[in-house]
C-alpha cells in the first residue's frame, strides 16, 4: 500500500533543504519569500552589508538576488569566501604571518572573481567579448601584483599568559599607488619557550592597475551592471577581514557599474581596524558607500503574530509546493489549505513562535515535528517536543563549551521565566553589550525585539527589548506572559507608568 496523503504532507515537510547553496538558482528564486519591503531594498544598487544569524536566509537572499539580476540583464558574480584558494586551512595557518596570509586571500579572492567573469565573457549576450577578455588579463595581472606588507613583532613566553602584537601598515602614496596597511593584535597563548621576533614585513596593494582593470570590465559589459555578491564574510578569519574590506574600499566600492553586497555574521565580523595615527584599515559601514542591513530585523514580526503566520505559512508551501505536485494528487494550492492539511489547530501557530523568527529553525522542527507525527496531522505537543529537541540538539550545544554564556542564560532563564513569569525583558544598552550577551543572541538563545529605546526620564539611557528562546521554556506547564507586551506592539512605546530603570535587569545583580 503507498503512503497516505497525510504522510505525503509530513514526508514533504522533512525533505526541505537545510541550507539555500543546496538547491538550485531557478527553484530559489521561487521559493524566497520577501519579508516586507527586504526584496526592494535588496536590489538597490547600494553597496550593503548583509547581516544576519545563522539560518536567517542570507544566502537565499544572495542567490534569489542574482537570479533577479540575471534576467535584467545585469551581470551577477556570487562568490562563497569558503570555497575559495587551494591551499586548505591556509588562511588560518598560525605558522604562517599576517601577511603571507593576507596576500594570499587577496590574490585567491581576486582570481575567484576572474574566474566567475570568464564564464561570462564566454557566455552569451556579452556587451564586448574582447574587450572584456582584455580586461580580465589585467585583472588576473593586477591580481598577481597584490602584496600585504608590514612590520610584524611578537614575542612568547615560557608557560604562562604571553602576548603577540603585529602592526601592518597600509598607506597610499598619490604617486606611487601602494598601500601599507596599520593594525595591532593581542592575544594570549600558552607557550613553552620564550622568543622574540622583530621584522618588517611588507604590505603593497598596488591598487591603480587593479581599478584600472575594473573600470575595462564595466565598459566591456556594454551598460549591463556587475553585482558582486559575496557570501560567508564571516568565514574568512578575523584578523584578515580589515585587509580584505580594505581591499573593496579601495579598488572596488569606488568602480562605476559596480555593486557589491556581502553577507556576514554579525558578532564574527571585523570589517574595520583602526590605526594608531587616525586612520582605518577596512570599511566604515555607513560612512564608506556602504550600509547595513540586518535580517533578523526583518524578521522581527512582534505582536503582529499574523504577519508570522503569513511569511512562515508562504516559506512552507513554496518549498513543499513542487515536490507535492509530484507526490500527490490535488495538492494544497495556497498556503492556508497547506497549513489545514498538514497541521492540527493551533499547531502551525506554535511552530511560528518557537521559530522566533528564524527560517532555518523553523524548517528544522517542522521535520522533526513531522517525523513525529507519522501518518498522523502534525498536534501542538508535535511541534513541542520538537522544539525542544532542536533546541537540546542544536541551540544548547553551541554554547556547550562556553560556561560564562551558559552560566549567564540559566541565570536569566531564573530571573525572567522563574521569578518575573515572562518571556521578554529589558537591559540598559550597556549591559546588552555584554559579550556573554552577545554570545546568546548569535547562538539564537536570546532574540532582539527592540534596539534602542528611550526612557524619558532619563533621556541619556538606552534599552534593548529581548526575548527568551521558546525552548528555554517549552517544557514549563505554566507559559510565560508578555509582560513586556508593549515590547512587541507595532509601535513599541513603553506605557507612561513604566519605570524601565526598575523594569530592567540589572547584570550585575544576578545571582
Ligand atoms: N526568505 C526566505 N524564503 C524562503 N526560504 C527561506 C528564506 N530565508 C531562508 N529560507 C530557507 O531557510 C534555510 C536557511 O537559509 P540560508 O541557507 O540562506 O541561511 P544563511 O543565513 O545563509 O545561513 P548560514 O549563515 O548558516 O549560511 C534555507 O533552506 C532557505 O531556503
Ligand atoms: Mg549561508
């Protein structure tokens, strides 16, 4: 006997990719849904930065982008910083220097961005096949003339805490157009014997050549604009990521033709690094041409539950949708009979709030919840047992070996769900930077609702609005209120009688 209709629905359901670089460009480009105005502001020809936590969508978003690209007639270039240069591991080789290592990525970098160009240049309905050929001859010959330099000091220790400090100096002379970058390291590590090592070693970007060459492959393509998409910023290692930054500021942000948008991690990006004589190595979000625009924002849908609902129940019919029509006869049409047909009352609309807002977590329990659930509509304790799951199997391990972070969400876990009954709180700006904060929210464990809100009894201090991950409490009979309901309110006033100092938690009160 073949499978029930129902299991069909669930089987669906577990077969949703987990991560966007799985499926192809054609079938991203149908399933993206678009969170408010994200599409729009997405294609602008804006250099952006695009934030985002893990699962959030940044590499659909990339992709559904230069799909869109594409059949306007512009060129799009998606590059994922993971998979490129040969040597494995090489840019995190500590045997190796700064610079040798900074040479590398920014010669692999430019020679991976050739590359995806002479697929286009052999492509059809290319502006000018010659001259952009040409063109990138100079930019593989730019490429190979790309060196980092600077004076690299260290020094270790025997057994104890030692310190390592390096400056790469970048400067830009107007007549010889090389480049000496500036930056300082610390860290500590556990040494066995003590060495000191004093050496300059230099760092040249001869960047002319290099614009030069970008500025031929623009008017090759004939009008037809180049995107330049960069994916999984946050790969590269952090010390390196000022040069490459500084390498975009330079060379390309400045190209007419040109937009480049990348995707990155927030908490594990460094795009700038300041020197000691003023001045930055990297990009200055916001000043340099280039914005920011965060995700998890956008996914931010508050009180507005239905809002939820909606760009959750569209995400899982657009990615069951295909495979369904394969599978059964008469499947859902829209998502509203999707979500009838698959889920139980009140199961879909749990499934949204222990999502948070997170398309990956999302697709991960709706499998899980629906392994559950058999041949059977997918319940209510369906959805939680699964999120519990995930969350025990995911979320809580990646801050496993991280005992502050751990330490820091069991005692807010006490504090907001235990003693305060809610879901939500408050911390004072300067407590919300706390790394162990941060830690939590990168680790999807604590989610923004509200950044910067204003007490106006003291105008001078600034909150941030959080909430608790749903898998911190799924378990508990009772659920936690929106105490801070205001919190998740469209408009995310603060009633008058509040006291925020009083509403808020104080960190170092904990215990
Ligand atoms: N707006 C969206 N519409 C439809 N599906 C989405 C959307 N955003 C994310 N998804 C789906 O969620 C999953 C995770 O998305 P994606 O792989 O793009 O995340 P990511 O932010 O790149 O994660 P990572 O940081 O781990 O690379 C994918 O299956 C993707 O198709
Ligand atoms: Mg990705």
């Amino acid at each position: 006997m073949g499978l029930s209709r129902q299991a069909h629905l669930n089987q669906a359901l577990m077969g949703i990719p987990r991560r966007a670089e799985g499926a192809d460009r054609s079938t991203l480009a149908m399933t993206f849904v678009s969170a408010g105005s994200f599409s729009a502001m997405l294609h602008s020809t804006d250099h952006q930065i695009l934030y985002g936590r893990r699962g959030t969508g940044k590499t659909h978003a990339l992709l559904y982008l230069s799909n869109l690209i594409e059949r306007t007639g512009d060129v799009a270039v998606y590059l994922d910083l993971r998979t490129i240069g040969s040597a494995e591991g090489m840019y995190t080789d500590s045997n190796l220097s700064p610079t040798v290592r900074g040479t590398h990525l920014l010669v692999d970098t430019l020679e991976a961005i050739q590359d995806e160009l002479l697929a286009v240049a052999f492509g059809p309905e290319i502006g000018d096949q010659n001259a952009l050929l040409l063109a990138l001859d100079a930019l593989a010959e730019a490429a190979t003339a790309v060196e980092v330099v600077g004076e690299v000091e260290q020094e270790t220790t025997l057994g104890g805490s030692a310190g390592s400090s390096g400056g790469i100096e970048l400067s830009v002379s107007p007549n010889a157009p090389n480049a000496r970058v500036s930056a300082s390291r610390h860290e500590s590590v556990a040494a066995q014997s003590r060495s000191r090592r004093t050496g300059v070693e230099r760092h040249h970007v001869v960047f002319g050549p290099l614009s030069r060459a970008l500025r031929g492959i623009t008017s090759a393509l004939g009008g037809a604009r180049l995107w330049l998409l960069l994916d999984e910023w946050s790969s590269v290692p952090l010390d390196l990521q000022p040069l490459l930054a500084d390498l975009l500021r330079r060379a390309v942000l400045p190209t007419p033709g040109v937009t480049v948008k990348f995707a990155a991690v927030e908490r594990r990006s460094r795009l700038r690094q300041s020197s000691l004589n003023g001045d930055y190595v990297g990009i200055e979000v916001g000043a340099d041409a280039a914005s920011a625009v965060n995700l998890d924002d956008h996914m931010i849908f508050g009180n507005a539950r239905s809002r939820a609902q909606e760009f959750f129940g569209q995400l899982f019919h657009n990615h069951t949708s295909a495979r369904l029509a394969k599978m059964i006869y008469d499947p859902p049409p829209d998502p509203d009979s999707f979500i009838e047909a698959t889920f139980r009352p009140n199961a879909f609309s749990e499934l949204v709030r222990a999502a948070e807002g997170v398309p990956r977590d999302a697709i991960n329990i709706a499998a899980l919840a629906a392994q559950h659930a058999r041949n059977e509509p997918i319940g209510l304790s369906d959805v939680r047992r699964a999120a519990r799951d995930w969350y025990l199997r995911d979320k809580q391990t990646a801050i496993n070996a991280n005992e502050p972070s751990r330490r820091m969400l069991r005692l807010l876990i006490d504090e907001v769900v235990g003693r305060r009954r809610s879901r939500t709180f408050l911390l004072d700006q300067l407590d919300a930077r706390h790394a162990t904060i941060d830690e939590l929210y990168d680790a999807r464990l604590l989610h923004v609702l509200q950044r910067g809100i204003v007490d106006s009894k003291s105008p001078g201090t600034l909150y941030d609005g959080f909430a608790i991950d749903y898998g911190c409490y799924v378990d508990l009979h009772v659920r936690p209120r929106d105490r801070g309901g205001w919190l998740n309110s469209p408009r995310g006033v603060p009633p008058d009688e509040l006291s925020l100092v009083k509403a808020a938690i104080d960190l170092a009160t904990l215990v």
